[in-house]
C-alpha cells in the first residue's frame, strides 16, 4: 500500500484519506516509531479536532489528555503537535511550522 501524496512537510494533501495504516506507514517512512503511548496521543488529538475543529495549542492539548507537556516534548523529542497532526492526517498546527 502507498502512501497517499504528501505536502513538503510530509502533511496528506488529503487527509480524508487518512487511515491508521497510513498513518503507520508515514511515520515508518519518517524514521519515526510510533509506540502505545503516542498512538494514543494521536487518536485523541483526532477526537479533540472532530469535536471542537481545530488542531489544539500543546497547551491546551497536554491539559486534554491529562499528561505533562515537558513529558511530551520528551516522548516526542520536538514539538509534540507537529507529528501528532501530521501522523492524524490533520491540519498543520498554527504557531509551529
């Protein structure tokens, strides 16, 4: 299975066609391993943004899920917001590009 096209910086141009798959597939493509906790982190953000459409701050987002923002940048060694939407197949985060 290909993954479907991606913007420069590896966005889904159409990310109706997000799968979990998919997602799987850009992160392997990216080096990245997505372990439990992030793949949790991921759907969530994918439940935040149906409810409320929009991509959440981290700050708003590590209160949502209850965890530790300085936790989350560990776990994610960059901006935590960035890869959750980009595996999410949602929108760029706005004030992290």
């Amino acid at each position: 299975m290909g993954i479907p096209e991606r913007d420069g910086d590896g966005y889904l141009v159409d990310s109706s066609r997000w799968t979990p798959e998919i997602a799987r597939a850009m992160a392997q493509d990216d080096g990245v391993e997505l372990d439990d906790v992030k793949w949790q982190q991921i759907l969530k953000a994918r439940e935040y943004y149906e409810a409320h459409a929009v991509v959440p701050p981290i700050r708003k987002f590590s209160k949502y899920l209850g965890e530790d923002q300085k936790g989350m940048f560990k776990l994610w060694m960059t901006g935590p917001m960035k890869p959750i939407t980009k595996y999410g197949g949602l929108p760029k985060p706005t004030g992290c590009v």
